[in-house]
C-alpha cells in the first residue's frame, strides 16, 4: 500500500486505482516526490507539468512494477536513441528502489523501538513494589550514597569461591530429597505387608509360574518381612541422617550469614563514621527514633488534662524479679549498661532507653552532655554509676521504688531504632528494708506503662524456675487478655533444659500451651552463664553455641526464628514500628483536639493578656525586682543618715540614759561625773556601739528594700509574683552579710566622736539643749505612765469612768504618798533610800493599817526617784541654754555647770557621724552586694524549677503550661509524622 505524500513512493499520477481493493486515490501532484514529478512529465508525453494525464501514469505505473532490476541490452540496429531511453529509465528504476528500501528500515526501526518499550512496561508492571521496605535503610545511607567508595565495597565483599565453600552440595541433598520423597509416597505399614503374605499363591498363580505349597509361600512371606523390616529400619537411618544434614546446612547459612552481617556492620560503620566527620559543617538532622523518643520525653513530664493520655507505643519490658529483663535489654543494647545484683532489686525507677543507629556505639542522659563510650570498661562502670545514683536519688525517703522516669539514649552500629521502657521487677513478698508499699508500687507503675493500648508488653519469664512461680503471666493476661500486643520471653533456657526433666514443658512454654497467657510470639534465649563480668560478645557466642547443640533446636521442639535475642530484637523492633505507623496520627489529632480546648478558655479568661508560662513569668518577674533592687541606689543621702540617726538613737537610747548618764548624774561634782561618763563611754564603744550601728543599718537596708517592692506592687504588677517577691527578699536578706571589716573602721570613727568635748559655736550648743529636752521629756512620759499603771486610776477617772484601783495599786499609792513625802523633805535625796528610811516607810504605812513588803517600796521609790530627777535635770536644761558663755570661757567652778548638755552633745555627733559613715557604706558597697546577692538567689530559683512551681501558681500559669507542653507535643509529633512518611 503506498503512503500519501512519501518520497518513496515513485509514481507518475495522481489518480491511483487499486486492482485488488477497487479504490482510487486522489493523490495531488504537488505532494509527490519532485523525481516522480520528472518522470511522471517525460513518460506521460505531457508538456504541460500542471496537469498531468491520468490514465497515461496508471499504464505507466503498472508497466514500471514489472521492470527488471537490469537494464536489458539495446537490440542491434536499434540505434542508439533507443538505449539511451532504455538506460535512463533503469536509473530511474533503481533509485525508486533505493529510496523505498530506506523507508521500510526506518519503519521496522519505529515500529521495533515501540514493540520494545511496551514490553518493558509489561516487565516493569509484573515486578513488585519495594517502596514499603525503604524504610529498613536509614535516611544518612541515601545521603551518603554518593561518598561510598564502589571499589572498597567490592573489595570488602567475600570471592565467589568462598562463598561456594560454604554452600552444600545441593547435588547430594537433591539425591535426599528424592528419597525421601519416595519413600513417603510409597510407604506402607506392617499391617498391609503381613496381608500381603495371604494373597501371595494367589499372585504366583496369576504370574504363570508354578504353584508353591504352603510351607513355601510361608518362609517366602517371612523371608519378605524380614527384607521390609531391614530396609525399614534402613529408612529411618537416613531420614535421621538427612535431618542432621539440613540442620548442619542451616547452621553453615546461619554463620555464613553472621559473618556477612559482621562484615557489612563494619563497612557501615565506616560509612557512619565518613558523615560523622562532617557533622559539624551542616545542620544536625535528628533520626526519626530521636525526634519520637523526645516526643515520649516531653509526655513524660506533662500533666494530662482534659483526658488527653498518653497512648503512643513503646516497649515495656516486665517481668519477675532476677527473671532477666534487664540482661536481655543489654543483649539488645549491645551493651552492659545497668547496675547489677546478686538477688537485690537494683531497678528502682523506670529507665527509658532510645535505642538507634549511629557511628559510634555511644550512651547519654537526655539532660546531660556527657556522651559514654560503651567500648570502654571504665565508661560503662561509670554510666552504671549514674544510673544507680539517679535511681536512688529519684526514690523519695521512706520508699523503695519511684515512678520518676530516668531517659537514655543508647546509639551504635547495627542497633535496630526502638524506644523500651525497663520496669522493676514484680516481686511476691516485701522483705526487711523495703517500705510496706513496695508490692502495690511496683503493681502500679507496671499497669499503668502496660493499659496504654498501643504499648508493647515484652514479658520476660525465668525460664530456670517452675512456671507456677510465675507472677508476671497473671498481670500480662490481665492488661492484654487477647496477647494482641504481647511479646513472650523464656530465658535461661540453657539452665531449664538441664534442670528440667521433661523438655517437650520448653516446648509447651514457646507455644502458649501452658501459661494461661496470649501473645504474638514467643521466643527462647540465652542472656549468659551468670556471671556479672562476662561481655556482650562472649555472650552471643554462648548463645549461638548453646542452640547449635541443643536438642531443642535438634528435635523441632523450638523453631530457628524463635530462638537467640538477635531474632528476638527484630521481631521487637517490627512490631514496634508497626504499632507506632497505626496510631501516631490518632493521637496526634488527640493533641489537636485538646490545644483547641485550652486556647478556648484562654481566649475566654484571658483575653488581654499574653500567655506566658512559669518560665516566661519569671523572667517576667526578674526583671521587675532587679528594678526594684536597682531604684535603693536612688535613694538620697540626707534620707539614709536622717533614717540612721533615728533607728539609732532608738537601739541606744536606753542604754545611754540607764546605764551612763543617770549613775554619772548621781555624782556631787563635775570632775567626778566626767570621769564617769568618759569610762563608761569608752566601755560601750569597745563592745556595744558598733554592733548595735551595723544592726541599724542591716534592719534599714531591708526596711527600705522591703519598702520600694510594696511601692512597685501597688503601680499596676501583677500580684502572681507577691509569693516569689516575698521569698527573694528573704532569702536574699538571710544570705547577705555585713562585711566586717567595717566594724573595725567605724569603731575607731565613733570612739574619736565621743571624745571631742568642744562645741565651737552656739547653734551646736542650742541643738545639744533641745537634744537632750527631747529625750529627757520623752523619759519623763513613759516614767509617768509606769507610775500610773503601778497606782491605777486617780480620783477623776474613778468618778468619771467608774474605775476602781486593785488591792495592790492601793498599796502602791499609799507607798507613793509616804515616798513622796520624804522626798520633799529631801530634794537633794540620793537615788538609793537607806535600810532605815525603808524601815521608816514600812512602819508608816503599818501605822494606817497598810502592809507593805521592802521591795515593793524600793521598787516604787525607783521610779518615783527616776521622774524627780528627770524634772530636776529638765529644769537644768532650761537654766543652761545661758550656760554656752561660761563654757565657751572655761568657767568651771561657776554656779551654772552644764556638763549634761556636753554630753549630749557628744552623743549627738556620735550619732550623726555614724549615720554618715553607715550612709556611705550603704551606697558604696552594701547595696551592690545586694543586688548581688538578688541576681544570685534568682538564678538559683530560676534553675529549681520545683521550686518555681510552688512560687508561681493559679490557673493562669497552669493553663499556659499546658498551652505550651500541647503545642510543643503537636510540632514534634506533626514533624515525625511527616518524616515518618518520608521514610516509606
């Protein structure tokens, strides 16, 4: 069939006429190849290119199908025209040829390449979809693909020739399995041989040969048996004998497979160890196990509300006390990392190990940076350590275990990525040393790790002691009664097939028969000999050892992929990522739900404020005191010495009155009551003043500190800091201390105070008088006030306010009157009565019928001697305000002495220089270490966050709390979902 329009197609029309099909194609000339046109032109005898006759092209075009591919000879006498025609129609021949066959390759190439690609679709198709079990090869393996060296990897891979040795020989077994697949199909049993034996006359009579009697046909039967019996036993000798063949051929496959395993586990660490180097040169990408192992971390310390549990998978790890848990979560860690007893409980809190792949076979806390390196002896005694301590410091006093949850991560080469969860050990009776709750405790952490409906129960049973020993089957069965997420464990099996008599109860174990428990597998392992020093490798090859001998394994009592903690950890770690693929977003949308409700009460409790957790108020609240600490350095001076001088004068006063210038006043002449004021003065600076002066000025440091944060709290603040305000202040005030050095320095400063006498002009002199009227008439006050509190209430109060004096006050006022009496008698009467004036008294009032003890009199005449002379010294003090220009002139012996109102005086600069002196300590130096000590006591607070919790309380902070913990849990689930499902 020609194609429209193809430069092959040589033809001289444009009207076609199909002689097989009956139709005409109207083919233009235009579209035909310009060679054609040229032949079509010269052979149709048109001159006229533009319309060429039809039927003259088709005679021509039939005429050219039956050239020959030669052009025949001119014949003779044809003449030479004639040839000419003939040759240059056998080139146009020709190159019409050519031309088709061009085209029929490139249409067999066309149509060769599509035939190929639709049968590499169809091939393409038929294979299956490993996309699923990209997730086996961690991430850093894809992005480290480049840098693989191919040629080391081809190097480091075993020759074919030693993998061969390894092989059996596939032609022998093929020769054992032939066997014994005819000697299955053509066995027959004792019983069919033995009637075999009855109808054997009537087998020979049909075969033609001749009849045998019956003692014949007997022995000949027997004879038969005997064969059969023979090869029987025959039989059975090699199917015994091809059992240990296959058995021998998985173990070579097994070690084979180790071995490789071995080998690649070292190439990957070269791989991990090549990204390692360059990890500090880009951004650290957290594996997928971490970023779902500090989701789990942040539950852990979040306080659920509004029923939002904890329901995403991990592997709990249960079992009876000394029953193996934590031998066989070292077996899986690759590593001895927990502390270890001899029949003591050493888990005394759960510990949670992250379990993942890395370079270097590494362990640390997760609030911690120091990284152990488990190849190192002395790192493992060191991280067992610590994790004892931890245990033991998370146990509160009188308890044996706690709740609190210790985080691990363990890293390494060839570790399958899990989360597991190490409980104590159940236990059936508490023992001396242990609180009376243990029991219950242990119950209690255990469920509540196992009713989480998405956790994995790995339970681990001794498999040395008898099974109705078992506590541990009981809880498991009633957490997961249908084993949907249990995993069983048998250890010690090598102690339990030596010690068990019968060990088809191994086989009962391993398949659920004898427990009145369920599970999704069961598995049977060795985790040592027993003994605390053995490693991890010397372990494994115990273990290998141990099943390649056992009869277990011999007999089919356990099958291969059940036996070993190798097989053991990867069927954990499939199951656990499984669980985690089903119900990683259920609960992620559970988070949602309730960050939807806590933003709702905010919004409607809240709405002007920010939500700002404990930590964000205290920083908050840090700010504001160190304001408050900063605004005492604001304070002016004149404010500091008027509120010094003052508390001093107070701390003082009573000693300086009572115990200086009332016994110096008691003296007959100046010099005397000089001298006494000079030595009693010099005593109390020595031991007194400066300690009472530092006191003042402690008390006002806290007074004013105290003052300005009741100031800041009444500006508008935010009375959820008041409780953390009030314990900064005093523990910063219990914590600060007086440098004493400045006591020496202000001793020295207040003794040479007091020992100037000289007033150098008269307003000193005025303001010493009015100092001295001041305090005289202050004592004077509260002297008549003990008096009248010692007589009761005089004549007008007993009318007026229907008061009556006690017994005792009656015999105190008629004491009064009789002292009273005698002092005006004796206006100049010393401060102490004699033994006979006392007797006198007594004898006066007896006289009235009063009776009255000695030392009620003494007391009353104390304070009856105490306010004459205080009226006798106020008067003095008015007469000696003329008193400055005696002693301005030394006038000693005059009549107006005024040594009184000197001393005053001295005690008034004493008190002003001391306030200065305390100012600018206060100031210079106290103030800053306070400050100090605040930034301190802060930072202290800042880094206890128990402590923060009992400071910063209410429902504000508590629902912020839980707006961050939600969101914080949402972004890290969100961000593993989505690495989750890069991964697949």
């Amino acid at each position: 069939m020609l194609r429209v329009g193809s430069k092959a197609a040589c033809m001289a029309c444009r009207n076609l006429v199909s002689t097989n099909m009956g139709v005409r194609f109207r083919v233009p000339l235009q579209k035909l190849h310009p060679l054609s046109r040229a032949i079509h032109h010269r052979y149709s005898g048109n001159t006229n290119p533009q319309r060429p006759p039809h039927r003259t092209a088709a005679r021509y075009f039939t005429s050219m199908s039956r050239l020959p591919m030669r052009p025949p000879k001119p014949p003779p006498g044809s003449g030479g025209r004639n040839y000419q025609q003939q040759r240059g129609f056998w080139v146009a021949r020709l190159a019409a040829r050519l031309l088709k066959l061009r085209y029929i390759l490139l249409g067999s190439a066309v149509g060769g390449g599509y035939t190929a690609k639709k049968t590499y679709e169809e091939w393409k198709d038929m294979l299956p979809d490993f996309s699923e079990y990209n997730w086996v090869i961690p991430d850093f393996v894809w992005e480290l693909s480049e840098q693989i060296d191919l040629d080391k990897l081809a190097k480091a891979l075993p020759e074919i020739e030693e993998i061969a040795k390894l092989l059996p020989d596939m032609d022998k077994i093929g020769e054992n399995f032939t066997f014994l697949k005819s000697l299955l199909s053509s066995g027959v049993s004792l019983g069919s041989e033995v009637k075999g034996a009855s109808g054997l006359h009537l087998l020979l009579e049909t075969s033609g040969d001749p009849p045998l009697n019956a003692t014949d046909a007997s022995a000949a039967a027997a004879q038969d048996a005997s064969d059969k019996q023979y090869k029987k036993s025959s039989d059975k000798e090699k199917v015994d004998q091809l059992q240990e063949e296959l058995l021998r051929t998985q173990l070579k496959y097994q070690r084979m497979l180790e071995r490789l395993e071995k080998e690649n586990k070292e190439l990957r660490k070269v791989v991990l160890q090549k990204d390692d180097k360059g990890i500090h040169q880009r951004k650290v990408k957290k594996s997928l196990i971490d970023l779902y192992s500090e989701v789990l971390d942040i539950l852990s310390d979040y306080d659920a509300n509004y029923n939002t549990q904890d329901h995403l998978p991990r592997v709990v790890v249960v079992g009876d006390q000394s029953a193996g848990k934590t031998s066989v979560l070292e077996m899986i860690a690759q590593a001895r990392i927990f502390p270890r007893g001899s029949g003591e409980m050493m888990t005394r809190s759960p510990v949670k190990v992250t379990l993942s792949e890395g370079p270097h076979h590494v362990a640390l806390f997760k609030d911690s940076g120091r990284e152990f390196d488990l190849t190192k002896e002395e790192d493992l005694a060191a991280l067992r350590h610590e994790i004892e301590l931890r245990m033991r410091k998370s146990v509160k006093e009188g308890q044996t275990v706690s709740s609190e949850t210790i985080s691990l991560s363990v890293k390494g080469p060839g570790i399958q990525r899990m989360v597991l969860v190490d409980l104590p050990g159940v236990i059936s009776t508490v023992t001396a040393g242990m609180a009376s709750d243990t029991k219950e405790t242990i119950f209690s952490i255990s469920k509540a790790y196992m009713q989480n409906p998405n956790a994995i129960i790995l339970c681990i049973q001794d498999g040395s002691v008898d099974a109705e020993r078992s506590i541990v089957t009981d809880l498991v069965s009633q957490m997961d009664p249908h084993g949907k997420r249990t995993i069983f464990v048998l250890t010690k099996v090598d102690l339990a097939e030596k010690n068990l008599a019968s060990p088809s109860r191994i086989q009962q174990i391993v398949e659920g028969k004898l427990f009145p428990m369920k599970a999704l597998g069961y598995f049977a392992v060795v985790t040592g000999k027993g003994s605390s020093g053995e490693s991890i490798d010397s372990i494994k090859d115990y273990e290998e050892d141990f099943f390649q001998n056992s009869r277990l394994l011999r007999d089919g009592m356990l099958k291969a992929h059940q036996v070993t903690t190798k097989n053991l950890s990867l069927a954990v770690s499939d199951c656990f990522w499984k669980m985690v693929r089903e119900s990683v977003e259920q609960q992620a949308d559970v988070f949602k739900a309730s960050r939807f409700n806590l933003e709702t009460e905010w919004k409607n409790n809240y709405p002007r404020l920010r939500e700002l957790d404990r930590n964000e108020l205290f920083e908050k609240a840090k700010n504001e005191i160190l304001d408050e600490v900063i605004s005492l350095s604001q304070v002016t001076p004149q404010h500091w010495e008027s509120i010094l001088q003052r508390k001093l004068w107070e701390r003082v006063s009573t000693h300086v009155i009572e115990n200086i210038y009332l016994p110096a006043a008691q003296t007959m002449d100046s010099g005397t009551f000089n001298t006494t004021i000079d030595i009693k003065l010099k005593q109390w600076t020595d031991k007194q003043l400066p300690h009472k002066a530092l006191e003042v000025a402690w008390e006002t440091l806290q007074e004013e500190f105290a003052r300005f944060m009741a100031e800041y709290k009444g500006k508008d603040q935010d009375d959820i800091f008041d409780k953390l305000k009030e314990a900064v202040k005093d523990e910063s005030i219990k914590r600060h201390k007086w440098n004493e050095r400045a006591m020496d320095s202000l001793r020295v400063i207040q003794h040479n105070a007091l020992e100037d006498r000289s007033i150098t002009d008269k307003p000193q002199w005025d303001a010493a008088i009015q100092f001295m009227e001041e305090t005289l008439q202050s004592r004077l006050k509260d002297t008549e006030s003990v008096i009248r509190d010692m007589v009761g209430p005089d004549w007008k109060q007993r009318w007026l306010n229907w008061k009556n004096r006690t017994p005792e006050q009656h015999i105190r006022n008629e004491t009064k009157n009789e002292l009273e009496r005698l002092l005006k008698l004796h206006e100049d009467h010393t401060a102490y009565l004699a033994n006979d004036e006392v007797t006198t008294v007594r004898k006066n009032l007896e006289g009235r019928g009063v009776e009255v003890d000695p030392v009620l009199i003494k007391d009353t005449w104390h304070q009856l001697y105490r306010r004459h002379f205080l009226q006798k010294a106020l008067s003095h003090c008015n007469l000696c305000r003329r008193g400055f220009y005696y002693y301005q002139r030394h006038f000693v012996d005059s009549e107006l002495e005024c040594n009184d109102v000197v001393l005053f005086w001295r005690i008034q600069r004493m008190l002003v220089i001391t306030a200065n002196t305390l100012r600018q300590q206060l100031t210079n130096t106290e103030v800053r270490r306070l400050e100090k000590n605040v930034k301190e006591v802060l930072d202290d607070f800042g880094e206890d966050m128990e402590k923060k919790t009992q400071l910063i309380t209410g429902r504000r902070v508590q629902l912020a709390e839980d707006l961050k913990k939600v969101r914080e849990i949402q972004e890290k689930l969100e961000a593993f979902i989505e690495a989750l499902h890069k991964e697949k």
